[in-house]
C-alpha cells in the first residue's frame, strides 16, 4: 500500500495522482523532513523537463507546522523536489544545494 498520492497543483498538464512509497526522512542544513519516495509510476523526462525519467522524489511540506513524519491533514501542500547529484544511500542528510524544486503540489491519504 502507498503512502499517500501525490499531484501537482500547478502544471498545466496536471498527471495522474502517482502512488508514494516513503524510503526514509532526510535532513538538510535548513529542515529535518524531507521525504525521500519512491513513486509509481515513474513520470516521463518531458513533464518536468529533466535528463531522465523519475522514479524518485523529495517532498517537504510548504507551510510552517505541517510535516510529513506523520503525515497528519490531507491533502498536504509540499513542494516536489529532485536531487543534482546521487544521493547517498548510506546518509540521512542531503545538503540544501543538491535539491531542485521543480513544482508545488500536494499529497493525500487514501
């Protein structure tokens, strides 16, 4: 079972909801929760412009006193957010200059 369904708020073309598996909670210079998913399916290189598909995403709440550790109202607004660079699987932390926000969104439960 997913964690929660994820969409964008602001495309123009919206996607289908796409089904979050939360792999762990990393931490950046700035903030402590951001999500590290797995989402299914992947989305296509084409809906937000990058080198390769996506199979992976960092979501972390936009408003102050939301989290997603646990996600606790539905829907969440979140920012959705890719890494520059590998992240490392052996680490909790990712620093604030490897995130790339590339659109607004918002998860709910099922």
């Amino acid at each position: 079972m997913p964690d929660f369904l994820l969409s964008s708020t602001e495309l123009r073309e919206p996607y289908n909801p796409r089904e979050c598996f939360v792999i762990r909670r990393l931490r950046s210079e700035i903030r402590n929760d951001i999500a590290l998913v797995k989402i299914n399916p992947l989305l296509e290189k084409t809906v937000y412009n990058t080198k390769d598909d996506i199979e992976y995403l960092l979501l972390a709440s936009k408003h102050a006193g939301y989290s997603l550790f646990p996600v606790t109202e539905s829907p969440t607004y979140v920012y959705i957010c890719t890494a520059k660079e590998p992240i490392n699987p052996e680490s909790d932390f990712i620093s604030s200059s490897n995130i790339v926000i590339l659109d607004w969104g918002k998860i709910v439960k099922e």
